[in-house]
C-alpha cells in the first residue's frame, strides 16, 4: 500500500506520505534517503498541478519511497527512549495526548532502510521513468550505530535522628536515636550515536512482475519497459549531440543458385538491382507471367544485424518458338530497406522463398548472397545530417548491441545495450561514441548508486493485422517525394462546398498539446462555442469550436496551502477548427479567446510538394457526399429529380413525396435551387510543382461538416501503353478488293473510280497497330501463396438448365433423304449436306454462348498476404523508401487495467558497523550528593554509569522495497499509436 498527499487526507492519516517519507532537513545523522525522479511524455492530465490535489480517488497514491514509522512519546528531559536511538524522526502533531504527565515530546521515528515504494497512476503507451538514487548513504536514514550508557540512581532519603541528653549511667539518661533512611532506585539509558556511521552504496537493483515474460531478459519481461540495474548490461541515456557521421553498411552485394559462381547484384551507383538468371526450374508454361517479391532479413546472430533486402522473383519465358516455354526463374534486388550493420565483405548468407505454382503446389526457390562492399550510409531521410546511436557503435569502449529509443527530442532518457566486455560507466558520466555521439548515462552498468524504470507499458492481448506493399518505382511517388494538396473544404448550411483552402490555415491543431502548454489553470473558465475566434501564431483567420465539460475542482490556496472547498467549472476538452484562415506555420502556438488557454498547429493546408514529377496533366477532384448513415442513398441524378437506392438492392424505387392534410407537394429537386447528395467539381490551377488556387465549378450538395470532403489528386498512377499489331491489317488487301471490283462484269454492278478510292480512304483508316493504354497502381501488394480468395460473379448468362432444351427445339433437324433420288450433281448434294451441319453447329454454338456452364461462378484469386503481430507494436517491421506496410485491421486489448510490483534494491560497500570507527566512550563520572536539610534529615543521591561495550544498531545493510504500480489502459493513445504506425506505414517507434 502506497501513501497520499491530496485535499482529502491530513497528516494524521497513517497513509499520508509525511508519516512514511524521509525528514528533509535530517533531523540526525547526513542521510537523506533515496531520492526518485519522474518524467513523463506526454503528460497526464491527472497530473494537471491545478487539479492534482483535488481528486479523491481512493486508490490514488503519490511517488514516493517509503520508511515505516512509529508514533513515539516521552519525558525530554529523560531524552528519547533507547527503542529509537538513532532514528530519524519528525514532530508528530497527532498523538499529543501524553499518556503520562512528564511526557512533553510526541515524534514519528523512522526506519532506517526503506521498505515500500508508493506509485501515482501509470497510462499505457506513454513513455514514463522513475529515476533512483541511492547515493545517500546507500538510502539510510538516521544513524544505524550507536551505543548505550545505562544509569543506575540511588536516593537515599535519612530523617533527622533524637540526640542522647543526660549523662550516660545517670538516672534520666536518653540516648536518643538515630534517622531512618529509605532508598529508591531507578535508571535509565542515554543514546550516543555513532557520528562517523556511514554507508556507501555497492549495487542498486531494480525489477518488476506481475507481466508475462516475453522477452527472457530480466530486465524488461515487457518488451519496451526496462528496468536498469547496476549490473545490467544495459545504460540509460539521455542526448547532448547528436552524430554528424555515418555508420557502416552493406553497400553491394553478389548473388549465386550454385554457391559457386556470383555474379553482381546491385548496381551501387545507381541503387538499382541487376537481374539474374537462376537455372532452378520448377514451373511448366501454365505458370508463365508469375511474378512476386519477398524481403529478406538477414544477420548472422552475433555481430552482423538488420540488413534487409527485397528481392523481386519472376518466371523466365521463352516464346520464340512455336510452343511458348519457361526457361527458369529471373531474381532482381528492387531495394536495399536497411543496410544493417557489423557485415563484412565476404560473409554469405542462404535466401529462400516459397511460391506457389499454377497446379497450388507450394515450391521453395533458393539463392546465396555474398557481401562485396561496405561502407558509410545514409541512415536517416531528408538530407538529416545528425544521426542516433545505432548497433554497433561504441561507447566507453562498449560495442552496442542494440538500441531503444523512446521520443526523441520530447523524452529525454534512451536504453542501449552493451556488450559489458569494457569499463563501467560513471553517473552522469558524459560519454563520446565512437561515431561522435555525446551521450550522458544517468543509471546502468557499472553505476552502484542508480536504477531507473524507463519505458512504455503496452497492453499486449491485441494485434494489428498488415500486408506489404512494393512501392511502384515508376507511378508517382506519393508515400515519399510527392506529397499531395492538403485542404480545408468549407461547407455551408445547404450542404455545398463554399472555400477550398490550401493558403497555409489551420488543417488540424494538436489536441496533446492541452496537456503540454496548459500547465495550470488556462483550460478552466470556457464555455462551448463556435466561431472563437484567436490570436497568436504568424497567420490570421483561425476561428475555432470549442467543447468543455463541467468538473469538480478544489479552491487551492498554494501560498497557504489550505483548501476552501470544490468549486464546479467548465474545462476544455476540444477544439477543432472552423474556419482555417491563412499564413499560420506547423508548431504555431495559438490562445483561445476568452481566456489565456493555447494550442499548438498541428497541421496547415498546402497545395502540395513535388507535384511535378507526376506525368502528365494534373488533376484534381472532390470525394462524393456521405449519406449520413442513412438506409438510402440520396443521390442526384442527372435531370435533377431526386433517386433513392434501398442500400441493401440495386433496385430503383420510386417515390412520390406528399405533405399531410392535403398540402403542396413537395416538388423534385432541381439544378437551380441545389438539393440532393452530388458531388461537386473543382478545377486547380497548378504553377510549378504546386496547386495555387481552387476554383470551384459547382458546389455539389449534401456534403456536412461532420464527414467534411476532402480534395483528391485524380492522376496518381503510373500510365503504360501497349502496343499490339492490328493482325486484321494487310498491306494488300486494297488492291485485292479494288481488283475483285474492277473484274466484276459492265453494267449496275460495276464500281466507278470514286468507289475504288473510297475504298482505299476507308481502309486507311485501320491502324497497322493498336495502343492499350492501363494504369499501374502506386503500390503493389505482397501475394500469400498459401491461400486464395474466392470471388461470387453476378450471373452474365443463362443456365445449362435453361438452354438445353433449346438445342431440341431450335436447331434445324431436316430429313436430306431425298437427295438419293435426286438428279443432282454430287459437288451440290455435299454442299446442301455441309450446309446443315454448318446451320446445326451454328445454332448450337449460339446457343452455348448464351449459356454458362456454371450457376453460381466463382473467381479464383491469389489472396494478399495479410500478416499479424500480436502483442507490442515495436514488433512491426520497419519501412523503406519503397516498402511499406498498409495497416488493415487493429484490435485492441479489452483490459481496463493491470498492476506491476516493483522492487528497489541497495546492497552497501560494507554490511554491519566493522567498517567505521566508533570508539566506545568513556562512561560518566559516578556521583554522590548529599543534601541536608534544615530539619537535621538529608537525601543522598548516588549516580552509577555504565557503558555498554559493544556497538549497537544494525549499521549499514542491505534493504529491499517494494510497491504495486497501477497502469490503466489508455485506449486514447493507443489509437494515437495506431495512427502513428499507419503514417510511418509499419513501426511507429525510432530504430
């Protein structure tokens, strides 16, 4: 159980964390326990200062590291009983009812080793560290040594005694008598702390459980929360430069079906690949045009790691002969996506991959690539001269075997992995890679006095599904170069397009950055709104619509730090923009009229980049209207009347529209006064590699804001012409028929010169060859070659049932026996014989080409490989400049919330009290005081001291603490991670 600081537990509560933190000041000794710090990306709202103290959620603790304590009492001029010698301690105000009446002093002593951990509440898919310090006498508090002085106290009190009076033997002699004395004993025990106690730290540890082990590595069982120990073999760092060179990589490559004889592969000056012929022959003529790629991850499972190279495989047809045949398989490397690092020139590495054949018998294709270069590469886009760590790289003289990065340049802290064959590191020790890297390592190995947990906490009970896409080198490039217009549509009331904005407003603002730019109260005090107008930022025009929410806050006081109860306010909870304006920048910070609260752009309109290297004509559209949901499809149709399509039936429905009570009918819609779903038409003008401006040539109807209409670049694909010979030609054929015309006898029949040259004008026309002309998508799909997708056609002819007995009652059946007795010559019986076989095959062939075989039809098509990973998005493959990774499917961990235990662990230099110098002091001097009193009786007073020779208190020893993390599901960012990973088409975590 952790403990609390909030508006609704005072310090008398045991579980406030004043009664279990560390005195700050010490009140003994120089220890000041174990220090945390927390950093968080992005920040919480729960941890919003304003409203931090005011939520009452009883589960809720606070960061701490916690010491047990005990509620102590006793006489100050007794000093503190023997029970707390040495212990840190704090004035308790909660317990001063005395139990005793000398008892002036009420404190809560505390141990002198931590013993719990208290944590606030965690969010998933946020990076998070608790950073730990042991360095302060390896987290003691107090003074862990010391010795004891008993005292033993003797009071003697002695009445005055009757003094003799006459003479001794004489009559009226008394010899009086002496006093009577009575002895109390009491004692008691003062405490003498060691003051050269001191610890100092050996190994810090840190761990957590409660999560399934995913990974094997002690360190982080959760593939991106890390827990990093003294003696891991891992260090977290935070950037202070980044490096301006570049690390080694393959650069070229050779490849061979024998293993024996290589061939280059790769053209390094161009980065294209060089096809090669492999004799391995599995396929038959059925499996001509076959083509496909895979990617290959290839390392050697010690240094050399993450070259990745796709290859392209097709068949190889030889149709120059009368019967085409397939000679073998064509191999072709279309792009390096990595270049790895730790090759070497010579390593070789098997490729293999599965196809399928046409008979759906799966074959595995093999290949042997051999590395023939290496050198420095490009490892990050856009001309980015600095680069991160990578594998590889050393540091310290470590080689780092991998890297995690969280947010560069919004977390500060990183782990790599080190091959802990060199020196430890330092704290806060700043180090230099060997590639010029700046780093400075807060916790890890070597590092006695320091542990962090670092990372996310993913819910791993989902799985995101994707296919692989083959970037089409040759169709514009619009996952990469070209970037397409990016608009704001402005709709109005009757649902028509108003504005296409592409001037630099506003597209979207950045909803996190509430939480970033908002730090106290400048949420609080909107109500919802719309057409707010704002301020800030190099634009003009943004106007905004706002929703806020009622919440209970507290009437905090921090300069008395006192609260005079809740108050209800309205806080924003989103905005979004309504009318864009114009000239604003990504980044641009933004303040929402009515208050002092801001946010950040997040994206700007713009009429694109690098249109230009698209071919041909740009064009430029508007998506159709959405139809709200509705059962019908309202559509406009061409006349203007209106035309409703059940969604469910592609059959037309016709409606009459009548008012009640007799009233006008409600007339068709028309051109003129607007009306039903019809998508509007724009027109760009474009200068350069950009789109300018958008005219608008007809505003369309029943688009709304809600699903407002986004603009479309209509000429996105690659356009290929196929020239085929037009085999009905013949460069004789005028002549043949002007010849035929010409021989034909004098007279009607007979063709005139104008006849013959109309001829010849007519067929001229025929082409010696046709063009097909058909667009390539700018992506391609990996195929699995393990299933198939059956497609239902719509039925296009009638059924055998229905046709067959046709062929009983049509085709021509005639009795020819006649032709025996017949005087005709045999060449005409033959000819009136073939005659009906040609008009009984000729209506039998009518009558199955009206006929299909098969009710329903199905198509056969290769399915796309659809491939899942389950459990942490770091999983996804990384993408390339041309493969990338289409998200299609997410589902998400149903859990609400799960708990971690964390263990924080301190084994000191020295255990026990032997390693310090605590000479046993002298014991007080005895003493013995006599009072007498006026009365003749007197009280003695003896004090006896007494040291205890041994040294006392447990001294320095090694502790653990330990303390339950709760960690609620964000489902919010997990979708903004999905989003995140479709952008980045595959991992959307930095390498």
């Amino acid at each position: 159980m952790g403990c609390k600081i909030n508006d609704f537990i005072d310090e008398c509560d045991e579980g406030h964390c004043y009664n279990s933190t560390a005195p700050k000041p010490p009140s003994i000794g120089n220890g000041t326990g174990v220090s945390l710090e927390f950093s968080e990306y992005p920040p919480a709202t729960i941890r919003d200062p304003q409203t931090k103290r005011s939520y009452n959620i009883p589960k809720r603790d606070n960061d701490a590291v916690m010491y047990s304590s005990t509620a102590t009492e006793y006489d100050s001029t007794l000093g503190a009983p023997p029970a707390i010698c040495g212990m840190a301690t704090k004035p308790d105000t909660c317990t001063l009812f005395f139990g005793r009446d000398n008892f002036d002093v009420s404190v809560r002593a505390f141990d002198y080793v931590p013993s719990q951990l208290s944590f606030d509440f965690q969010y998933s898919d946020a990076y998070f560290s608790y950073l730990y310090d042991t360095s302060s006498e390896a987290g003691h508090i107090g003074i862990a040594a010391y010795h004891l002085e008993e005292e033993d106290r003797t009071t003697t009190n002695t009445t005055a005694g009757t003094p003799a009076s006459g003479t001794e033997g004489q009559p009226g002699y008394n010899p009086g008598s002496p006093g009577t004395s009575t002895s109390e004993s009491n004692g008691g025990v003062r405490c003498i702390p060691c003051t050269q106690f001191g610890c100092t730290t050996a190994s810090t540890t840190l761990s957590y459980s409660g999560v399934e082990d995913l990974t094997g590595d002690p360190d982080c069982p959760h593939p991106s929360l890390f827990a990093i120990s003294s003696e891991s073999r891992k260090i977290a760092f935070s950037y202070d430069q980044f490096s301006s060179q570049l690390p080694d990589g393959v650069l070229g490559f050779e490849i061979s079906y024998d293993g024996v004889t290589y061939v280059n592969a790769w053209d390094t000056a161009e980065l294209t690949g060089i096809p090669y012929v492999s004799s391995q022959n599995p396929w038959t003529v059925a499996d001509a045009g076959f083509t496909d790629f895979d990617i290959f991850d290839i390392n050697d499972g010690v240094n050399a790691i993450d070259f990745r190279v796709k290859f392209r495989v097709e068949t190889i047809v030889d149709d120059s002969g009368a019967v085409a045949v397939v000679t073998g398989t064509r191999w072709r490397a279309t792009e390096i996506l990595g270049n790895g690092t730790g090759f070497s020139v010579g390593q070789v590495f098997p490729l293999q991959t599965s196809v399928r054949l046409s008979d759906n018998t799966v074959v595995t294709l093999t290949m042997n690539l051999k590395v023939t270069s290496v050198g420095p590469i490009e490892t990050l886009g856009s001309g980015n001269t600095q680069d991160i760590l990578r594998p590889n790289d050393t540091i310290n003289g470590h080689t780092i075997v991998r890297v995690f990065h969280t947010e560069v340049g919004e977390f500060p802290y990183h782990i790599a992995y080190v091959s802990g064959s060199s020196s430890i590191f330092a704290k806060d020790g700043q180090y230099t890679s060997s590639r010029n890297h700046t780093i400075t390592v807060k916790a890890g190995y070597g590092i006695p006095d320091r542990a962090m947990l670092v990372g996310l906490y993913q819910f791993l009970d989902k799985s995101i599904q994707f296919v692989t896409g083959d970037v089409n080198r040759n169709a514009p490039d619009v996952l990469n170069s070209v970037q397409k217009p990016l608009a704001f549509i402005s709709v109005d009331e009757n649902g028509s397009i108003t504005d296409v904005n592409i001037d630099s407003g506003v597209y979207s603002l950045s909803q996190s950055s509430f939480e970033e730019l908002n730090t106290n109260n400048e949420l609080y005090g909107y109500s919802s709104g719309e057409n707010i107008s704002t301020s800030g930022g190099s634009g003009t025009g943004l106007t905004v619509d706002i929703e806020a929410q009622t919440i209970l806050i507290s009437d905090y006081d921090s300069s008395t730090d006192q609260n005079s109860g809740n108050i209800e306010t309205d806080r924003i909870s989103s905005v979004i923009v309504n009318n864009p304006g114009s000239g604003y920048a990504v980044g641009d910070i933004i303040t929402l009229s009515g208050g002092s609260a801001k946010i950040t752009v997040g994206e700007i309109t713009h009429g694109g980049y690098n249109l230009g290297k698209i071919d041909g004509p740009l064009e430029v559209g508007v998506t159709s209207p959405a139809d709200n949901g509705t059962g019908l499809s309202n559509k406009q149709t061409p006349d203007g009347n209106p035309e409703f399509v059940l969604k469910l039936s592609p059959t037309k429905l016709k409606f009459k529209m009548v008012t009640k009570d007799g009233g006008t009918d409600v007339e068709p819609i028309s051109e003129e006064n607007g009306g039903n779903n019809r998508a509007a038409v724009v027109e760009g003008v474009f200068v350069g590699s950009t789109l300018t401006s958008v005219k608008i040539i007809n505003g369309g109807s029943g688009y709304n804001v809600a699903q407002r209409p986004q603009l479309i670049l209509d000429n996105q694909h690659e356009e290929v012409t196929e020239t085929v010979p037009n085999d009905a030609f013949r460069d004789d054929l005028v002549g043949e028929f002007q010849g035929i015309l010409k021989d034909l006898p004098q007279g009607d029949l007979n063709a005139s010169q104008g006849d013959l040259d109309a001829i010849e004008d007519s067929y001229n026309r025929v082409p010696k060859e046709r063009y097909n002309t058909q667009k390539k998508p700018p992506l391609e799909v990996k195929l699995d070659p393990d299933r198939d997708r059956f497609h239902q056609r719509s039925q296009r002819k009638l059924s055998k049932e229905a046709t067959d007995p046709l062929k009983s009652t049509i085709v021509p059946e005639y009795n020819l026996e006649y032709l025996k007795s017949t005087p005709l010559p045999t060449k005409w019986k033959r000819v009136i014989r073939d005659d009906k076989r040609r008009s009984k095959d000729t209506v039998i062939q009518n009558i199955d080409d009206i006929t299909q075989e098969q009710v329903p039809e199905f198509v056969e098509y290769p399915e796309s490989k659809v491939e899942t990973t389950v459990g942490s998005f770091t999983e996804l493959p990384k993408p390339s400049e041309f493969t990338k990774y289409i998200l299609r499917q997410y589902r998400p961990d149903p859990a609400e919330v799960t708990t971690i235990t964390v263990t924080l662990g301190c084994t000191p230099v020295d255990i026990g009290t032997s390693h310090f110098t605590c000479v046993t002091p002298l014991a007080q001097p005895n003493t013995s005081t006599t009072t007498s009193n006026a009365d003749g009786s007197s009280t003695t007073v003896t004090n006896t001291f007494t040291m205890l020779a041994p040294i006392l208190g447990p001294g320095c020893q090694p502790w653990e603490a330990s303390g339950t993390m709760t960690i609620w599901h964000s489902l919010s960012r997990d979708a903004q991670l999905v989003v995140k990973a479709g952008k980045a088409y595959g991992n959307p975590f930095e390498s």
